[in-house]
C-alpha cells in the first residue's frame, strides 16, 4: 500500500525562525513529489519535485527531493505569522493509466509573534 | 473560471438523506479528482476523471458513493443514505498531466 509520512506532525516556533518539514514515501511507481500549504479548505500548491538533488525555491520556501532514500523536505527561512497553516505533502502515483496523489496527514505550523 | 469552484461550501443533512457535491474544474483541465480530508489528516483520494470517464475510482468507499461528470467538465459526487461518518471536507481538484493540480475550497459536509 502506499504510504506517506510527514514529521512532525505540529510544530510551534516563533517569528523568525528557520523550520524544516520532513516527508517520506514508500510508493510504487513514483511520478513526483508535491508540497501544498493549507490555510482553510483549499490546499494552494508550492512546488513539484521530480529529480534528485535539484533544490526548487521560491522566496523564503525551499525543497528538495531524496529519490534514493526516499524523502523530501520544505525548508522555510525567516518565518513570519502569515505561514501558519498545514503544509501538505504528496506524491504523485502511476496507476491504471491515470496518476493520483497520496497525501501525507501534514504538518500544522504555527508561528508565534 | 479563473479557479476550481465547489458548491455549496457548507452542508449539513440529517443521516440518511442524499446529498451531491458539484465542483466546477478550471476551463479546458481533462483531470479532475475528488477527494475526502477528515479532520486532522491530510486528504484520501476518493476518485479521478480523466475527460468524461472514471478513470480510478478505487477510493470511494463504498456503493453509497457514486460520481459523474458527463460532459467531462462539471463533476457531482453524490452520496447515498448519508452517516455521521461521512462529515469530512470534500475537495475537488483540477490539472493537466505532469503539472501541479489546483484544488477548489471544498464542501464542508456535516452530518447529524
């Protein structure tokens, strides 16, 4: 079955503060690894990871993917309150000629002023 | 549309009553998903279309859960003799191939 597991599961920190956000995935016919932050219902997507080692960044967030040992992580510098919410991570799946995501439970970041 | 639009955005039914979901893909995206978010986890894959045909529907839970999108744009996820179990955040999303997918706000489906 696949699975995918994100650490920790909540994290409180204060503003400022640099915060690493850990995912991994046990899958078969792995397609690419998404991360999505949650702030009410709609998930609003960050980055697609597909290749080892290539670090995709925009502004203060950052990731990168592990296709060996089977993870990734969504760095953010210089927190600020406005990223409190749950990040989300995904992997996309090959299945029955379709791809589907495999959602992680997330991670609940709450950054303190 | 400019986004994924799902509707209503809150429902509450009595158990045992039918409900549908409509969600309203991005103009043009052939891949439209449902999926089912409970509280405090991330979301379950319920069912994916691929233009007007399921192309995996092994996420739905069981016969009371049924979805269409005939014209292979506006999707409803219709739900059977609803239970209490079945309250959770209902998510639509929307995408092409080998792209990040666009999720809609959700209906928040509530059964007493």
């Amino acid at each position: 079955e696949d699975k995918v597991v994100q650490s920790p599961l909540s994290l409180v920190v204060h503003e400022g503060d640099t915060v690493t956000l850990n995912c991994s995935y046990e899958v078969t016919n792995f397609r690419s690894l998404l991360w999505y932050k949650q702030e009410k219902k709609a998930p609003t997507f960050l980055f697609m990871l597909t290749s080892s080692g290539i670090e995709k960044k925009s502004g203060r967030l950052s990731s990168i993917l592990d296709k060996k040992e089977l993870f990734s992580i969504l760095n953010i510098t210089a927190t600020q309150t406005g990223d409190s919410a749950i990040y989300l991570c995904a992997v996309s799946v090959q299945t029955q000629g379709a791809q589907k995501l495999v959602f992680g439970q997330g991670t609940r970041l709450t950054i303190n002023p | 549309g400019a986004g994924v639009s799902q509707t209503p955005s809150n429902k509450v039914t009595e158990k045992g009553k039918y409900v549908e979901l409509r969600c309203d893909p991005i103009s043009g995206h052939t891949a439209l998903y449902w999926y089912r978010q409970s509280l405090g986890q991330g979301p379950e894959f319920l069912i994916y279309f691929q233009g007007t045909g399921a192309a995996d529907d092994s996420g739905l839970p069981n016969d009371r859960f049924f979805a269409v999108r005939p014209e292979g744009s506006v999707s409803t996820l219709k739900i059977q003799r609803t239970e209490r179990g079945d309250s959770a955040v209902y998510l639509c999303a929307s995408g092409e191939w080998g792209r990040g997918y666009t999720f809609g706000s959700g209906t928040r489906l509530t059964v007493v």
